[in-house]
C-alpha cells in the first residue's frame, strides 16, 4: 500500500529548501541502490525556483548516472514555440554536466498525438527493457496540479486507469493543439510521485483531492508499491480544516500522515 504524506509549508521558499534536499537524498539512494537514477519531470512554473537552485548542485556527483525523462510534452509547431522540452532546458538542464545520452524528452515537433505518444512508448520500453505487458519503475516523478485537478497532461475525463499504453496523446477540445502525457498506470508504477501545491487559488481543488473526488486526476494518484508526497504551502492548505491550523516555523513543515482520511 502507498505511503501517503502531506507536508505544509509556511511559504514556497522552505517548501523549495526541502524539495531540494529531498531530491538529492532521493537521487543518491537510487544511485546507490540501483546504479542510476531515473527521474520523471514536469514543466510546471510552481518548480522554477526548484530547477533553477538544482541547477547549481555543483557538488550532485550523480549526473552521469542521472535520467531525465518529461511526465507530459506540449506540440510545438515552429521554432520558438513554447514546449515543456524547452522549459526544462531553460531553466535546468542547461546548467548541469549530464549526458545528452540521459535526457530523454517527449517528442514535441510531431505531426499528431498518436504519433509521438507511440514514438515515446517505444524509446520507454527500449530504455526499461520491458515487454508488452510491463510499466516501468520510474524512481521520482515530480507534478505539479492545477486549479482543476490535472496532473501532467492528464485533464479530468481525459484519465484511463485501465490502459496498458505507457504514453497517450491527448487531444485539446478548445483548440487544434494537442499533449502528450505519461498514462497514469505509469504514474503509479514510481518509487515515489511528488506533487506540488501552492498559493490560495489551488485551496479547493486541494480540498476535494484530499476526500477523493474522483472527478479529479490528481485524487487517482495511487501508486502499486511506491510513495506519494504532498508538498503544499500554508495558503494551499487553507481549506483543508485542522490541517492548515498549525504554527509554521524555520524551514521544517507540519507532517500529516493520510492514513486515516479518504484520500
């Protein structure tokens, strides 16, 4: 069964002190334990001060054996469009001395979503080794959640808990563009998913995760035999009742074990 926490934080700050230390822990246990570390990340604004602080870890002595790979992509059609590729690289992966060889990014000059989700399905089953049937064991993903409960490019109605596909295209209802995202199976199959939550616009979608609204693609994050940590700050804990009630002090957060509520 998961192991879920909630951490609340006074500000984005101290939330960010400890996301970092906890990466780097998390990086060099993986290491040490399996030889690599293989790490999924997202492009979301809420970890810019994250990347950016990682960025200058010049005494990480892991980064040959670090791999990155994108929880979710967005198409990118001329160069200078926007995608999550170039984020990543703007404000991290610029800066560190990893192998081209262990960046692994979801295509995002492709023609339809189907394509590049197949294209990255297969670069995933070479790169884990797996058969058709397998998912790999991801050992941190980092997400950020939106106000409607989405995570990576997994949109309420758009989550299929059943598919076996390791990556889907999904296609945007309001305009011609599309995502590509890691399905949720491959979500749950992590070591341990970090998600990020702050500021007060984030209070209620928050909320209604926490009593396991399954409307919300965030309330299905559950991994197999992996850990889900809630890192949030005290703004986005406000309406999460005696949760958000406490004193915050230096960099250390109030721990809130979740076994007893309907998350």
């Amino acid at each position: 069964m998961a192991n879920r926490r909630l951490l609340i934080f006074e500000d984005r700050t101290r939330l960010t002190d400890y996301l970092l230390r906890h990466w780097l822990r998390r990086a060099r246990a993986a290491i040490r334990l399996r030889g690599s570390f293989q790490t999924a990340l997202a492009a979301d604004p809420e970890a810019v001060e994250f990347y950016c602080r990682l960025s200058g870890q010049d005494a990480f002595e892991g980064w040959g054996r670090t791999h990155v790979f994108w929880t979710d992509e967005r198409r990118a059609v001329a160069d200078g469009d926007p995608s999550h590729y170039g984020f990543l690289k703007e404000h991290f992966l610029n800066y560190i001395p990893i192998p081209l060889e262990n960046i692994h990014p979801i295509p995002h000059r492709c023609d339809s979503a189907r394509e590049g989700a197949m294209a990255y399905e297969r670069h995933l089953r070479d790169h884990f080794q797996l058969d058709d049937s397998e998912y790999p064991s991801l050992d941190w993903i980092l997400l950020g959640m939106d106000t409607d409960g989405r995570i990576a490019a997994l949109f309420p109605g758009a989550v299929d808990r059943q598919t076996t596909a390791l990556a889907a295209g999904i296609m945007l209802t309001t305009t011609d563009a599309f995502r590509i995202t890691l399905t949720l199976p491959v979500l749950n199959h992590a070591r341990e998913i970090v998600i990020l939550a702050t500021g007060s616009e984030k209070a209620p979608v928050l909320r209604e995760v926490f009593h396991g609204r399954q409307a919300y693609p965030a309330a299905h994050v559950r991994p197999v035999d992996g850990d889900v940590l809630y890192l949030v700050d005290r703004r986005a804990a406000g309406r999460l009742g005696d949760y958000g009630n406490h004193y915050y002090h230096e960099d250390e957060a109030v721990v809130v074990p979740l076994v007893n509520t309907d998350f």
